[in-house]
C-alpha cells in the first residue's frame, strides 16, 4: 500500500481535490493520509471536519496555526507554522507521497516540508495562470514539484516551457471539475441546510450567485472592490446568494464592506452563506443565471455548466477561460454592465476546457502506479 | 534612504554576497539591514559574525534557529523557524527590499515571508545549475523574486525561458567572484591565524584545497563518498588543507568519516580548517596547485583563477564551468586519476565566464535606483 | 544604564503597567526596551501601538503572534510562539531584566525565555489571588521569578509562604492604582473620541460601566453568562457604557452574546466601545454609579475610588477586596439584585487597600538599584 | 479507556518514569500515549526509541525540536517549539491526562500545553529540592498541575506549604527507585552490548561510575568542573565507567573537557560510554565501589541500593539524601579527598527514602481511579 498525504488548508482546496480524496480512499492500493490545517479548521472561513466526516474521508491530523492578526505578517507566520509542524506529522506519518493542491500561500509550506524531506511531492493545477500572486507561488511550488497533474495541455506546455520534465507532468483535468459533471439536480433547500444571514429570496425565479475575495496584492483595496460589486447588483434588484469570502489578507475589508452595506440596506433580496458542500454548490451554481466575483469558480466551474460569469478585476487575470467569461473593471458601471450583457445573453454551451470528470480516479491510479525515483537511492548504499 | 534587507544563512553565502554587502554600505542611498541566522551563527559551521565585526558589517539581527536533529525533519523546521521570525523582523525592520542569495533551504524561508509581505524581493544567483536538490530550491526562489542579479548570460537566458519578466532580471556577474579580482598575494599564516587540527604542510611546496560537502538528496552515502576522497588524497601523500563540510543533511557522516581518517592516519600531511575569512581563503586557493571537491569554489572561483579543478561527484552537476574543471564519480580511482591529469597540465588562463570583478557595486546601484512597482498600487486607494 | 526589557501582551496589562513604563522612560539610570505582542497588536482586542504612541514611549519590538482559531489549542501555541520570539529578541536586546506583568497566559512566556536564558525576571502583581485558571499562572510565574514587586501585604505574605525569599519581595502596590490617583475630572467627550456602537446615553445621568470578560476555565459558558448580565442590565433601563471582552478563549461566545442582543434590542441606552486610554477609563469609571462585571477594575480602581461594584462569577474569587464590591452568581436574578443594592447604597470611601498611587516610580527605583547576582557569578571562571 | 499521554524529553526523564510507562501499558482501563520529544531524539544524547521499542512500547508521535546552538537561546526556543507542537498532538490525541516529570526545562513546555488546554495535568517528582535552576522549573510544573505524585514526605509537606491542595498530592514513592528493587545480578557484557570509547577494564576488580552534567546555573564553568572531576579520578588510577553528559546548556564544556583529557591520557582506565538501558545501568552501579558525579542518581539510586556517593557542586543541593552521599566542591582536592573516604567506608546499609518498589503501580492506579474535576464543568452548559 502506498501512503498518500494531502494537506488542505481551505474550504476552497477542499473542493478542488475532493474527487481525488475519494478516488485514493477508494483505491485498493492506495492508503490516504488526510492531513487539515489553515483556514479549513476555522469556523468563520468554512471549517471543513463536518464535510469529511459527512463524506466519511477520515482524518490523520488536524493542525490548527491560523494567525489572527490581519495583515501580511500574520499570513508569513502560519505559512512557517505550518512548515514545522507538517514536517513532524510527515516524520509521524512517514507518506510515500505527499500532495499539494493549487496556489495558495500555505500550499507552499507543504511542498518546502516535503523537498526537505525527500518525500516525493504531488502538486495538482499547476502550469495555470491568474493574475495575482498565486502565480508565483503556483510556479515556485511547480519548481519544488516531482510530479505535476495538471488540468488544462496549455498549463502541461507552460510547465515543460518552464524546464521541468515533460514525464513528470500528467494531463489529467482538473479535479474541481469532476463535480460538475456529477452533478444532480436541485434537491435541498440551502437556507435550511446552510442557514446563513439575510432574505430568503424565491431561487425558482432567476437569481445570481457571487463569490468576490480579496486581491492578495491590493490588500487595501478589498473594501471599495466589494463595494463596487454590492452596489452594482443592488442597482439589478435580483435575488443574489453571496458567499463570504476566504481567510486571505484583505478579508476585513471585504467583510467590513458585507457588513456595513447589509445594515444600510436590511430589505434587498441578497442572502449570505459562510459555506456550502461542493455538491450542493454545483446544484446552486446550475440553477443561477450569472455569476458574478473573481473566483476560479466562474471560469473553471462555470465554463463546463456554460453559466455565464462576469469575473470581476485582476485575482483571475490569465486564467485560460472558455466563452461563457466575460471580465470588468472592479467599478459599479463595468460590473453592472458586463451582468447586463450575461442576462441578456443567457446560457452557453459546456466546455470540456478543464476535463472530462474523471480526473479524481485519474490521479490515483497515476499516484498507485508511477515509480518513485528517490534521487538518495542514486548510489549503492 | 532605501532600505536593503539582506539574510544570510550560511557561511557560504556570506562569501558569496560579501561584496555586495560592503557595497551597500558604502552607498549613499542605501541602508543595510544585515540579518544573520541559520548556520552562520553556530561555531561548528561557521560562526561569521567575527568576520561582519572585522568588516565593520553592523547586524540589525541575529535569529539562532538551527534545529540539532541530523536529519531532515529538523532542515524542514529549521526552515518554518526561520519563516516565523523573519517576519516579525521584517515588521519590525520595514525593509524597501528584502535581498536573498542562491540556492540553501534556509533561503527559501526568506523569500516566502518577504513575498507573503508584499516586500520587494531580489534574489542573487539565480538563473545556475547544479546537480542536486538545490536546483528546485534555486528556480524555486526564482519564481518568488521580483528582482534577479545574475551571473551569467546563460542564467539569464534560463530565467526568461521560465517565463520571467526580462527587464527584472539584471546580469550582474557574479559577487563571489569580485573577491577572487581584488586578491592580494598570500600575507598571513593560515595555521596562526585560524589553528585547526592535523600537521602544517609547508606552503611553499605544491599544495591542494580540498572542500567536499555532503549531497543534500544522497544523504546517506556522506560517509563513504568523503573515504573516497579521503583514500585518495592519502595516494598521492601530497599537502593537502582540508575544510569542513556545511551544515547540510549528510553532514555528520562527512565529518565522522573525517575524524575516524584522522584517527587512523594522524601522521598524513593534512590540515584541517573549520572556516576561513573569504580574502584569506582566496590567497589560499591562488597558491594551490589543485582544488579538488565538490563546492562551487572549484567552478566559479577557479574558473577566474585559472586553478586547475577537480569536480566529485553530482552536487555542481550541470553548473557552467570554464576549462579548468574536471568532473570525475566519488570513487577512490577516479579522483585519484582526475587529480593526477590536473597536476600535470598545471594552471589554466583564467576566465571571465563568472563576471569581471565588480558585481557588488553593480547590484548596489540596482538596488538604489530600480524603480519598485509593488502591485498593491496598481488600483487608487 | 540599566537596560530593562518591559514585554506587553494584552490591552490589560498595558493599563497596569503603564505607571511603571513611564517611571522607567523618566529614570536617569534606566532604558526602556519595550515589547508589544499578543492581543495587545489586534485591533479587535484594543491594539495599544497608537496609545503608546501618543504617550511618547518608544516600542523596540512589536511581535505579532496571535492565532485565529477560538480555541485552548490555539491558546496554547500562541504561548509557544511567543517564548520563541521572545528568546530571539532578548538576545538581540540583551536586557538586564525582563519585567513580565500579572497572570495572563501569555506572560508566562516571558518568564519562559528569560529564565532559560538566565535573564533576571521581575514580576509585577505576584501573590494576588483571583477565581481561575490565572492563579496557576501567576504562582507558576513566582516560582520562576527572580525579583517580585507586589501590591498587597497578603500578596506578600503568601508568596513568603510559598518559599519565596522575602529579600526578592517587595511590596510597592499595585501600579494600575497609580493612574486612579491622579485622574483628572471628566474633560473629554467619550463618543467622539472614541467611536464605538449604540445609543449615546447622557452622561450627565446616573450610569453604569460594564467591563466581563469570558472565563478561561469555563470557556463554553462564556455566552449564557453575558446573556444573564445583559438581561439584567437591560431590566434595570439604565444608561450603560459597556467594553468589549479581552482575547481570552471564550471571547466568541462573550462578543456573540453581545452581537445577537444588539440586534434583538437596538433601542436600549446602551453604548459599547472596544478600547479606551486607561486615563480616559479612570474619568469615566470615577462618573459611574457602579460597575458591573468581572474585571479586576471592580475591585482594584473602584476599591481606591470608592466606586461601587458589582462582581460577577468566579474570575475574581479570592481576591482581595474593599467594603465597595458585592459578589454575585451569573444569574440575572443576583445580578439584578446587586447593582439594585449597590444603587441604593451609593458611593463608599476609597481605601489604600491597593496602594498609594506612586508604584510605578517605586518600582523603577528598585529596577535601577537592586543588585542583581546571577547564580551563574556564583562560582570564579 | 483513560488515555494518559506521558511525555518524554530526556534520556534521564524515561529512566525515570519508565516503570509508570510499563504499568499504564498493564492497566486494563488505560490507554499509554506516549510521546517523545526534546534530547530523548537525539543519538549523541541517547535517542531512546530502541529501548521504546525493546520494551514494547509503543510511540504514539515523536516530536524531533532540539536546537543545536549551544547556547541559552536554544534552549529557549527548543520549549517554545515544544508547547506549540505538543499542543498540536494533545488537540490529535486527546489525553484524559498528560504526565510530565520532573523539572527539566521541556517539561515545562508539557505543563503550559495541557494547562492551556484545560487537560488535567499530572506531575511526578514535584516538592523536591536541588541546587539550580531546576527547583525553579519543577516549583513552576507544581503550580500548574492538577495531580502530584510524590518521591517522599518532605516533598508532599513542601507542596502544601506551598498552598496546594493535600487531597491532589500522592506520596507514591519515586518511579526511578521501582527499576532498583528489581534489578537482578551482572548479566551482559557493557563493552560489547553498548560499545562506547576507552579503555575496556575488568569490571570485577573495584570500579568506579561518574556521572556528570553541566550545572545550568554556571554554563561558563562546565569545562573546569569537569577537569576537576578527571584529575582527581587520574590520581587515583583506578578502573571508571563513564557516561556523557545530558543536553543542559553548557554541555559542549564538559564535552569538551572529556574529549582533551582523552587525547592526553589515552592510557588511563577509563571507559566512556553514551548511553544504557536502564536495567543495564543499575546493573552496572550495583557492581561500582563508589558513584562519582552530581547526577540524581547518586541520591534516589544509590540511597537504595547502598552505594557510597560522592556528590560534586551545587546541582543537587537540598535533595533529601541518605547517609551513603558526601557532598564536595568541584575542585581536585575535595572530590579527591571525598571519593578516598567512600572507598575507606565501603557500602552503606539501603534506605526506603525514595519508595518501596512499586511507585509505577501505584501511579497507574491512581491515573485510573482519581476522579477528574474540571473547573470549567463547574457551571450547568
């Protein structure tokens, strides 16, 4: 059996790998090592445990290191936390591989404890391209990577571009997008199951789903951006499921902003969720008739349902993207006219951009079967 | 006033950033925040802040971290230490850009808490080649920086093919080499000076420098691949001054492979040397008639020395090199042979494939002249 | 000069060191190395940078360390990060004494890094007793420090008891009772200069001030136990400035409480600020009919005022007390019936019971006189 | 199933409670978790996994931390890091109990996790008393504990002078004495079992044991006290096991000492070894004529089992001891003078100062039936 560790340290990662968790846990000769840290354990950024126990994903370690200060300072030192203490669990666990998804800064802790560990390190979407500082941290933990699964043959050139090994980079799709071709139709009521704050607008009539986080490069900014957003989709008057954004730097000021406009404008058919299972996200995502935000969500996820989506300013900027995206300016105007614009179009067809649903079973099969070759083991001990 | 951050981890870099580091000092627009951590700061290794004292080098910090475990849980933690505190020091420090040198783990901590800061980071070597872990380690920090100074055409060329920015990437040569260009001829008594242990070759008669450190990814064959070295140096009953090995994984057994030789042959014409200030060590190299081990020393330095090189084994793999070096495998015969071709052709012309002896002042002006765009301006406040 | 190293980690302690700090800053014998850490730097818990600021005290390190995650392991590893931190500053710092301040969980990291590093440690308030896990604390911190300055003759006595030398104990009083003897009359306009939520009730009439914090060993009771003070506050209608609670574990459900009521009951003449200068606080407590709560204000400040109190639960259980403070169990019914009494009885006479007003120069004179013998000296290198 | 997880940071602290470890794994309704931390990792400190592992005791995690700076700082930081990991482990393992022993520095870090995580915290071989810095530590530990186990009477009676509860004090007898009880006759071969360096002497002529460590009070003298020590026991030419000093700062002193003393007298009977199981050790110390040093061991051992003692400095000063020690200065002269008496004396009758024998058992059954109050179950949820 080979031990495969995957770290997660957000509600978002969870989503993206969730397919590949269940393909290892699945495999008969794979033994998942599911190890959860960062913003995925605090309540307010979407604890992720109930999920896994609902899926019945089972838990080697958690390591709560989330740093409370908001500034950037507090982002380093969870980002070192959770170097040092992976590196124990790693010591404890002793995996044969250990995974790390996408871009996020701790992702980047996960794959400096592995390389200095010599344990072979799995990184999953890298090669892709936003427009951020995920970038960077996506190449440099490209650049740590002994194996790359990735979702698009466009991010499989860049990587081999870049100078890595061409044998080492699988063609898999992405795994976030395994959901969506697995999707079912809607069958809960998400103000029951989720609560969360606001009115309970009618979602049999056509509504718009909006998921805006901060920019992690214009941290000060993250309040007027929201702002921009909330009253460009107050001026449409539609029914609108909101959903809080994730733990990283700039997150005050993007919360501040919910806050302080939903106390203004108490009456408006807006709803707001801290979290929601990915399956059920899909469901919610399929009924609506726009997204709108500057999630992968609306490019990703959205390009192979063929929703429309207005992605909004630069967290996405490069992201190859299908025609159901179109991009604004984070100002009131642009965003309510690029939704206009969506509305009037109305649905487009699905693309299969990232995959065809099956990269979660792809992963593990790759993970059971490729051979590890330990550069230490080089020369006759 | 521009403040320059630059960390320092190891011995090594200090030698490979010394100049810049005077540099800086001597500029008058530029402030030097010099912060020593890692190895530097432990006798066994290397203690380097006698010689920052000497040079007149003021430390804004000193931040002890390095974990005592010989093995590479303890690099891992030794590297999410260094993360948590280089952050609190830069918050405290305020830093305009955080400079960072080549290729050891411990770097890598610099440049994630600088970038998860929004700091300006500059890294300098970048762009090279060798034939072990510090490869993804180097390209790595590539990623992550927003400013490289490198030293060669062809570092540069790598860089741009993994999808850097050429106007952030700056051929300056390389700094190691400014010292090697400002040698003086040999003035002191290395045994006075720096004791050691082992007998006193005289100098005056053909000697060799020998430097061989463990291999970060084939920690477990330290020991026999320094016998190797050991049995063959021993052939050739010539003087021979000998250096420790770094701090790197593997380390114990090149030094307990070291001491039990000593033990065993006490009467063998060898001296031993924990550490040498950088313009000592280059007098010491320029007299030898061989270098022979697997630092860098051996390519960058002798290369513009024209010292004949014998390169071991896989850890310069793949680094430039000029026609001094001769690459053989860590066996006895091979080395033993490799040497004996050397000292027979004797010295080469040296080369300028390194830089031309002024890096330092080159990278300093950078420094205070480049303009930074950090990407949080991008939008108004 | 003495070099005296004063480490700060929360809003509280700020208050009750603040004497002190100044005295040592005016000392001509004396240099304030000052250390701001924990809750202290979070803006939510009442960040003190600006104050310390504006009394002119220098800052030689801030130190941001505190976790997100609402829970004890949380708790627990911001202490761990805090000795980290601490021991790194206090080698670059190189304080004579580390002067460490009450019972907070925080501050048992100072003595931590100072007693391992052979550092003198002073603590201000030892031998106090209170209802909760801070007892443990504050006598853990008196076993390992070298030199007490206490503010009762019972502090005293036990810590005599507990095998304290008596030479190292010396009674000063209590430094936050220094800024009640020199309050000044009600000169500023608390809404304006401070902000904070709610009705702005007239402080010309008679008015409460509320000040409770969760209860570190009944952390999940935090939220039904402000509930019961709401309740019985709200019953009596009266004008009430209340204070957000500290970061202590429980804090969510204290805030939650608090939240949830304000918005079930937005008409009440309730006011809330989150931080308040500790001589601002002194003026508006010194206007109060009574004090409700379970900070030590009730007894300590209101003790030497003569200020009516109220005293909630169990965090202050064996402190010592004046004839002002009545005790009640958290319910709204004993609550109720307290402050009825307390209304009907009205102002006592202030006593000394916690000092003379002059502890911070007490103190600081010691700090600059007391021979300090290191165990170390004890034997001739 | 109690789950009582013990921590282990030292080679000393496992001969210690390795009895309590045996009878917790024998208890039929607890459950060991055992983790291993600090020097215990470590091989030149005696990594004691092997004799974990001999004994069939299973690690529930091991937490690798040591830094290697020889200095105060790294000591510092090594319990900094271990509150913060120790956190995390108790978070994954959940104890119902944490046992730390004794006074060590880490052992600290134990008592500051499990107290701030509201896990009852049980100590062992709190209220006694020795010469440095480590009453300090264990007076500190005594403060935070819920439970105490106990060694004499003395200790019981110091404690509750100390104002703890005497219902939460058990006078068990001391753990360490268990393994005396039990020892049986000479049966193993130390040269060939454990190696070591030196000389190999007949071990049936009269032999001595030394024991030595670095005092932690006076790090700058370790290297003169055990020069001391190696003359006197040169003088008196006679056969002498000795052990490596444990990991206190000022370690490298002693270490260095013993090395230089090696080199120039190669010919003396000595021997050296690093490290014993524990059964082996008594073994070994039931055969000496006299115990050298200013471990414990020549206190709590050899008052059991008879053994004159000769014990050197201030390390143990204030331990109850029996009629078999006599204390010495470090210098040549008294250690000389002191060991010459003890041999003129020969053995001692035994004393039950220390316990019975069964202190382990007694512990594990107490962990078993104790009920466990804790405070925050005061209130009704």
């Amino acid at each position: 059996m080979r031990k495969i560790c995957v770290v997660i340290t957000a509600r978002a990662s969870y989503s993206r790998i969730k397919t590949v968790l269940t393909a290892i846990q699945d495999h008969p000769r794979l033994l998942l090592q599911l190890v959860v840290t960062g913003s995925a354990l605090v309540e307010r950024f979407g604890n992720i445990i109930p999920y896994l126990e609902a899926e019945k994903l089972p838990v080697s370690a958690v390591i709560p290191n989330l740093l409370d200060v908001e500034n950037t300072t507090a982002s380093a030192k969870t980002t070192g936390l959770a170097v040092i203490e992976l590196a124990t669990f790693f010591a404890n666990l002793r995996p044969d591989v250990v995974v790390t998804v996408a871009d996020r800064f701790e992702t980047i802790a996960t794959a400096i404890a592995a390389v200095n560990m010599n344990i072979p390190l799995a990184h999953v979407q890298g090669g892709e391209i936003t427009g951020n500082i995920d970038d960077r941290i996506r190449n440099s933990i490209s650049q740590l990577a002994d194996l790359h699964f990735v979702s698009t043959e466009n991010a499989r050139s860049r990587l081999i571009r870049m100078g890595l090994s061409p044998q080492k980079i699988h063609h898999t799709g992405c795994p976030s997008i395994d959901l969506v071709h697995r999707h079912r139709d809607f069958n809960f009521n998400p103000y029951e199951t989720y609560g969360g704050v606001g009115s309970q607008p009618d979602l049999n009539a056509p509504y718009l789903v909006i998921l805006q986080h901060p920019v992690t490069t214009e941290t000060g900014h993250s309040k007027w951006q929201i702002d921009s957003t909330l009253r460009a989709i107050t001026a449409l008057k539609m029914p609108s499921i909101w959903f809080w954004p994730n733990a990283d730097p700039g997150t005050a000021g993007t919360a501040q902003g919910i806050r302080a406009f939903r106390e203004q404008h108490p009456d408006l058919p807006f709803h707001f969720f801290k979290n929601m299972e990915s399956h059920h996200f899909i469901q919610l995502l399929k009924g609506c008739v726009c997204f709108v935000g500057n999630s992968s969500v609306g490019i990703r996820e959205c390009s192979a349902l063929g929703i429309p989506a207005v992605n909004i300013g630069t967290r996405q900027r490069g992201r190859e993207r299908g025609p159901n995206v179109i991009d604004c300016l984070p100002d009131t105007d642009s965003i309510l006219s690029a939704v206009r614009h969506q509305l009037a179009h109305g649905h487009y067809p699905g693309t299969r951009l990232y995959g065809n649903g099956n990269a979660g079973e792809r992963i593990a099969e790759q993970l059971a079967t490729i051979p590890f070759i330990i550069k230490k083991h080089l020369f006759p001990a």
